[in-house]
C-alpha cells in the first residue's frame, strides 16, 4: 500500500480504509458498534500509513488523554529508574500510556521553573495528571491532579507519597551505634527535600537518645550525587578526630565516601563502616555489598500511579499522604568495634 508523504490524517486513513471519517473515529475511540471486519481493515490502515491520533483532540473529544505524565530530575539517576518501573508496572495494568519529561539533573536549583512549565504543558491536554519526583517547585498552577514523590519542604497542597525516613534513619544509627560506633558521620541530601531533613534529625536523635553529644563538624551537607558524597567524605575523613563510621542519605553518597575512604588509603569496613539509604539495585552488588535502608522505591512509583488514576476517576481517598515503611538491609558495609573510638 503507497504510504502518504507528509503528515498523515484521519481523512487520509478514510480514504485509504474506504470508510466515512466518523468510522475511523469510532476505531480510534474503540467503539463496539464497528463491525469486525471493518475494525480490523481500519487498524491495519492506520498501522500502514503510520498515524497518530492527536491526545490533545482525543482530550477534547473525551476529556481524558490516557496518559500519564512523569516529571524526573534525571532519567538517569538511580531513584529515578525505579520510580519509573514502579509507574510502568501500574499503567501496564491499567491501560494507561506514560510520557516522561526531566529537568536534567538531580542537583539543579533552576529546575522549579522547568518543572512547573512541564505540569503546564502536560496536564488537562496532553496528560490526564501527573507525577512529580523529588520537585524543587513549590507551586503548580493546574487544575488537573498531581501526586509528589519524595515532596519539597513547601510542597503545595497534592497527594504526597514519602518513605518512614525518620524512623529508617533511626534504626540506621542504631545498627552503627548496636556495633559500638560513637564517632558517626553524616552526610546529608538536598536540604529543600523533606526527606533529607528527616534523616538528618533522624540522625540527631539516634545521638541523643543514646547519650551521643552531637559534633557539628561530624555533618556534611550534600545533594544526593555520589561527587558530592565523596567530597564531603574526604571533609570528614581529614578532620583531627574522624570518624569510624559515614551514614550516608542516600546510596549515591554512600559509594562517594566508600571511593574517598580508598582514595585515602582506608579500608571498608575494616578502617570505616558505611551504611547508605534507598537499596538501589547496585547497593547488593557493590563491593562491598552495602547496608542500606530500603525504602521500596518501584513501589512508591506504582502506588503514586495507582493514587493519581484514582483522582482522574474521581474516586475518594483516604488521606492525602502516604507513608512507605522502611526497612533495614544488613550486608558486608559495617563492623563491629571495641571501645569508645
């Protein structure tokens, strides 16, 4: 079949098909009242010529696009990665299609007004809501419905999705602390992020609640980039006093500071003990394997789709936060060590 040149349209697939416009109309919109027969020479049409019908008219036509929009940092980035498996498990069994847009790194301030220019594109036309991760905007001008994931400390008034990371946190330091660990660094991840501040005061009240004076110096302020992570390492590492063990805020960190402590001779776990947070896919393979909390990313990614569906259908939810529970994952990282070092 001669393939048309140039933009193919729905008076094009008629044409070719042999059928009024409003019959493909009736394909695309998977009406039942298309005879067989009918239906299956239009698909093979539109399959032939390559057309595409246009989401925003479908939006207008039905007031739904199904589609998704998922707003990342940086496709690449780890946490990123298992968010989307986690959406792409939910819209796979809901029938739903998906369109990604990232601002371009994980540490970028001037990412707030990118994002909000991707709610605006996408949200009411091109998609039927969205999901943020990690945002650094605090606003969102659109009428259609958002879910964060990992929420700014001023996020707006949306469906919120976050892990237990204050009780995570805890029960990191006390793993370090159960392994006589009382020199315990920190490093933290992007301070407008609730979930970092929660694993710094995490980190906090471990100390106090085990009798640890707090050392300022023991806490380095990072952004979640393993860079980072390896810069503030060496900061704590080359202190008079260092410290026998690194808390790290998210995994990406912890690597750093395991490639700092080498850079400057130091052993894992024998001379350091490191313990990261999130349990990406790397933290069982790398060497050493790491102990990290896992906060059950890909999962946060499934119930956030499940949760903003629910909003596009106008179903009632419960509450507009929902707490993904962590759990401590013990691997070769760590060791135990003798005295008050």
């Amino acid at each position: 079949m001669r393939r048309k040149k140039g933009t193919v349209t729905i008076q094009d697939v008629a044409e070719t098909a042999g059928v009024s416009v409003s019959t493909v109309s009736r394909v695309l919109n998977n009406k039942d009242d298309v005879a067989p027969a009918t239906y299956e020479k239009v698909q093979r049409v539109i399959e032939e010529l390559g057309y595409t019908s246009s989401l925003a008219a479908r939006s207008m036509r039905s007031r739904r696009t199904g589609v998704i929009g998922l707003i990342v940092p940086d496709v690449g980035d780890p946490f990123s990665i298992l968010v989307m498996k986690g959406v792409n498990r939910a819209i796979t069994e809901l029938d739903y299609d998906l369109i990604i847009y990232t601002s371009g790194s994980i540490k970028k301030r001037s990412a707030a007004e990118r994002e909000r220019h991707f709610v605006s594109l996408l949200n009411g036309s091109i998609a039927d809501g969205v999901i943020i991760v990690t945002p650094a905007a605090t606003t969102f001008s659109t009428a259609a419905p958002v879910v964060t994931i990992d929420p700014n400390n001023e996020c707006p008034e949306c469906l919120t999705i976050i892990a237990t990371n204050h009780a995570g946190a805890i029960a990191a330091m006390e793993y370090l602390i159960g392994l006589g660990h009382r020199r315990i660094g920190f490093i933290s991840g992007r301070p407008d992020l609730q979930s970092a501040n929660h694993r710094l005061q995490g980190y906090l009240d471990a100390l106090r609640q085990a009798n640890i004076p707090q050392d300022p110096a023991l806490i380095e302020i990072g952004d979640f980039s393993r860079e980072t992570g390896r810069i503030c390492a060496r900061r704590l590492l080359s202190l008079p006093e260092p410290p026998t063990a690194i808390f790290a805020a998210n995994d990406q960190s912890a690597f750093g500071a395991i490639e700092a402590a080498r850079e400057m001779g130091l052993r894992v776990p024998d001379d350091l003990s490191v313990v990261g947070f999130d349990n990406i896919p790397e933290a069982a393979y790398y060497n050493p394997a790491l102990t990290t909390v896992d906060q059950f990313i890909e999962q946060m990614g499934y119930v956030a789709t499940e949760m903003l569906l629910g909003l596009v259908q106008g179903e009632p939810l419960e509450n507009d936060l929902h707490l993904m529970p962590t759990q401590l994952v013990v691997r070769d990282s760590c060791r135990a060590i003798t005295g008050n070092a």
